[in-house]
C-alpha cells in the first residue's frame, strides 16, 4: 500500500494548522468575545474543530467519539454555549486535529479518491480535505478581521 496521497495531504493540512492553532493559542482569552453578527471568535475556532470530526467520520470513515458533543452543528443561532476558555477550545481543537490526521492515515490509498456520499454531498476525501483546508483558511481571515477591527478600534479610544 502506498502512502504518496496521505503524506503529501499531511503535508499541506499540517501546514494550514499548525498555523491557526499557533494564531489561535497566542491570542488574548478575551479575543473569544470578539464578534461580528452573531458569531464570535470562540464560536469559529470550536466550530472548527467540530467541522474536523464531521469529515473525519463523513469522508474518512471514522467515527465522532461517544463524549464529544457538537455545539454548533445548528449554526450561531442555535448555539446556547459561549466558548470563553482557550484553554479549553485549544485541547479541543488538537483533539479534533489529531482525530482527522488519525482518520487520514487509516484510509487506503485508493479510497483517497473514490467519492463519498455525504450531508454534504459526493467528493473524494482528497476533495474533502481541500473543502476543509478552505474552510479553515476562511474562519483564520475572518477571526484575523475581527481582531483587526476591534484592536484598530481600541487604538483609535486610546489616542
């Protein structure tokens, strides 16, 4: 069995997060409360992490663990639970990280491209994967956005 599509998907989704955790776990605990509409940055980095189990057990076949609970699967609205601890947000974002990395390792190579019929649809893992990494790459622009705004904002109070 050849590892070339799980090494080179590796490769490119470590990068991505190994990226946002970094700018997620440095932030300010009080960055979670930053808004824009209904949805804060606490909310995007757990919704994240929850999208991650989804297509772990969606496009890779393994399952959401029995003690997770999806908090945000209804979107903002149907959320109850305000994510203010990073500490908390970050072990579950590693979690989730590792629970896909274990799910990507575990498929055969030849899955890697056969399509998968989702809540979301039919694609391949890889495509999955690359639905995945923008979905990350969209939330880490708007948190960045959101930490722009309030922070240019404070400075402008300050001075």
């Amino acid at each position: 069995m050849s590892f070339m599509t799980y090494s080179t998907a590796l490769t490119l989704w470590l990068t991505i997060q190994e990226r946002f955790h970094k700018t997620a776990k440095s932030m300010p605990e009080q960055d979670l409360h930053l808004s824009m509409n209904t949805v804060s940055i606490g909310y995007m980095l757990r919704h994240s992490a929850e999208v991650e189990y989804m297509f772990a057990e969606w496009f890779f076949g393994k399952s959401i663990p029995a003690d997770i609970e999806l908090l945000t699967k209804h979107g903002p609205a149907g959320t109850k639970v305000v994510f203010t601890n990073l500490q908390e947000l970050a072990d579950f974002m590693t979690a989730s990280n590792q629970h896909l990395i274990d799910a990507m390792r575990d498929l055969p190579e030849e899955a890697w491209h056969k399509p998968v019929e989702t809540p979301l649809g039919s694609s391949t893992p890889l495509e999955a994967l690359g639905r995945l990494m923008y979905h990350t790459g969209i939330h880490a622009g708007q948190i960045s956005q959101m930490q722009k705004s309030f922070h240019t904002k404070e400075k402008e109070l300050t001075h």
